[in-house]
C-alpha cells in the first residue's frame, strides 16, 4: 500500500461555523437544522440529521453560520474537541466545529470521518487557548494526513462501516424494544386500555381499575444511597475492572463491587432524572440512589416517568433525598398482571443485552482493526468490495 502525504485543507474544504443572533425570533425556528457539540455529546451514530434547534433562511443569512452539504464531515472543535460525524443532509453548525467537504477525487469522506477518529490525539495536540481548548482553523487546516489511493481509502471505509452498520442496527433495534416496553407500560398501567368500563372504581385520582389500588413507592421498593469507593482507576484494567456508577454514566472503575445483581440507579446529587439499570458488578457512587424491587422492569418505568425537577430540595445544586422517593404515590396493579409484565419485559431485555454484549464485541473488533487498517498494517489493496 503506498500513502501521499497532504494538508487537510489540500483534501478539502473547510468550514467553521456561527450562530445567529438569539435576540432575533426570526432567526430562529426554521427549516435548517443547526448543530452545537451539545447535540453530539452523546450521540451514537456515525450520521446525524438534525439538532436540538434549527434556524432560519435569515438566521443563516445574516450570520457567520454556512449551509453545509451532505456528507460533510463534522469535528467539534471546542467544548469538548473530539466530536465526529457525518452530516446525513443539508444543515449547519455553530463556530463549535471545523467541517471538512472533502474532495471525492482525493479522498473519500467515510475514510476521513475514520481517520478523525484513529488521530484524534494528535488533532488535539494542536488545540490552544487558556480558557478552554480550542482547535484554530489554521492549526487544522495544516496537518498532515497520508492518504492511500481513493480505492484503497473505500475498502478501508467499508469493512469498518460494515462493522458500525451492525452495532447502529443493534443500537436502533434495542431503542425499539424500549420504546415497546414503554408504550406496554402506558397502555396497561396509564391508559388502563385492556379494562371494561364496568371495572373501573373511584379514586382521588380519578377512575382506575377495581383491582389496583393507589400506595407509595416505598412499599414495593428497597432503597439506599451509593458510596465513595476507596480507590478509582480512570480506566478499566485488570485490577480495577468493576464501573463506578454516577448519576449520569460510569465515572471511572474501582477493584470491589457493592452489587452483584439487579439494581436501578437514579441521580441524588447533581444531574437528575436519569435512570440506569444495572444486572452485574457495579460501583453505585455516593451522589446516587440505589433501588431495588421484585417488580424490576415496573419500577424503571415508574421512575423514568417521575418529574425530577420538581423533588428538588438542593439550594446551590440540585439535590433529592431518600424520604422523597419514598413518599412518591402511584397506582400499583395486581400482582399476576405485574409478574405477566416482568416477563415480558425480561424476555425484551434478554434481546436488549445480548444485542449489548454484541456490540461490545464489535466494538473492540473495530477498533483493534482501525489503526491497522489506517497504517496499512493490514493490506486492502487487492480486495474487491
């Protein structure tokens, strides 16, 4: 495999980005998705379509924002650096990002967006800047990146595509198995839509079915709070391989674990409103609250539904106790229809985490082939795809 060497603004164009003026409404709410680092944060997929806002004609206009093509290459290049994607139609972004158009007669834009991803240690050490790091569009534009031929770049981008294709069908089928969990959840135990008319009974919560009844939380849970571990490793490794669970995602790994089974996870300090589930080893942290209960998947639902804004009692954080998630009332439905629920559940979650466990193996699999595939380690030349 033979490599040319160029400059990235020799392989393409790039584009910063901007933002329209926010004291202006017409600006706002168009037609043109416009993009943040925020909405890439934590954002799967290798292509994106839209973001949290959109902006106008005018907004666009009259703003350093560009309408960016399709298959552009995103890289956010502030707050945090790092951030790749592929842009699946027209949009725009703010001066968060350095977009590449790539040239298709010198390089194929799927390899790049994987090539961002293989050197993104040496992009960042290019960034400056005291406040916050930040990547210069004339640092960028001149590094150095070694290209194979076009037809080498695009076997390398399919077989690691291949690879993504798969963990993104797994990702979307599971979404879709949540979202059916949940719309059962809804149908069974909100809408009360499988009940006769003549089965109902009066509650101070209106209508609900003769054989549920209204009690608190704390009846059908067990619930205590996390711990600070002893000792932390910022990454996982032999010795410290058990994740320490925050309020919002792992926060690092310690060498001993609190739980061995089926645990739900909620914010008590800082973010809110996030439920995890956890079946294995785990860490819960002490700025969380940890719940257990024979009625599992019931619970997650419950707890994915409460308004945690408003359980707030924090003055310079956001802050929710034990007692409050204990006093919360709910409508609790008869024990057989619960445990038809739970299997149900279970087998949609035993799909979910073999889909998991797949995408682990995927994922470990492409990235022991990416800088190989990058470095020509691993010769392409001579396959067809």
């Amino acid at each position: 495999m033979e490599f040319k060497k160029y400059k990235i603004k020799d392989i393409g164009k790039i584009v910063s980005g901007g933002t329209p003026s926010t004291k202006i409404n017409d600006y706002w709410g168009g037609n043109i998705s416009w993009l943040t680092p925020k909405d890439l944060s934590n954002y799967v997929y290798m292509y994106i379509s839209i973001g949290e806002r959109n902006i106008s004609k005018q907004g666009l206009k009259n703003s350093s924002a560009k309408l960016l093509p399709k298959n552009t290459v995103l890289l956010t290049s502030r707050a945090p650096i790092g951030y790749v994607a592929i842009a699946n139609n027209e949009l725009s972004t703010n001066q968060g990002f350095k977009s590449v158009v790539c040239d298709n007669q010198i390089c194929d834009y799927i390899f790049f967006y994987y090539w961002l991803k293989n050197n993104m240690t040496t992009i960042k050490n290019h960034a400056s800047g005291s406040t916050f790091q930040e990547i210069s569009g004339k640092s960028f534009k001149n590094i150095f990146i070694n290209l194979p031929s076009l037809k080498i770049q695009k076997n390398i981008s399919s077989i690691l595509m291949s690879i993504d294709n798969k963990i993104e069908l797994n990702e979307k089928i599971n979404q879709n198995l949540e979202n059916i969990m949940k719309e059962i959840f809804i149908y069974l135990f909100v809408k009360f839509e499988n009940i006769k008319k003549e089965n109902f009974k009066d509650s101070k919560w209106g209508k609900i079915p003769k054989t549920f009844e209204i009690i608190k939380l704390e009846e059908i849970i067990e619930i205590t709070s996390g711990k600070r571990p002893f000792c932390k490793s910022e990454i996982k490794n032999n010795e410290f391989n058990v994740p320490i669970i925050g309020a919002s995602n792992i926060m690092g790994y310690t060498n001993e674990e609190l739980y061995n089974n089926k645990i739900l996870i909620i914010g008590r300090v800082g973010t809110l409103g996030i439920v995890q589930r956890k079946y294995n080893k785990s860490f819960p942290s002490d700025n969380t609250l940890v719940i257990k209960s024979n009625y599992y998947n019931f619970v997650y639902q419950i707890l994915k539904l409460i308004n945690y804004d408003s359980l707030n009692i924090g003055s310079t954080q956001p802050l929710i106790s034990q007692k409050i998630i204990k006093e919360i009332e709910i409508i609790l439905p008869s024990h057989n229809v619960l445990m038809k629920f739970e299997d149900l559940c279970n087998n949609f979650m035993q799909k979910i985490n073999i889909n998991t466990y797949e995408n682990k193996k995927l994922t470990k699999l492409r990235d022991i082939l990416l800088p190989k595939l990058m470095s020509g380690e691993i010769d392409v030349s001579k396959v067809e795809i």
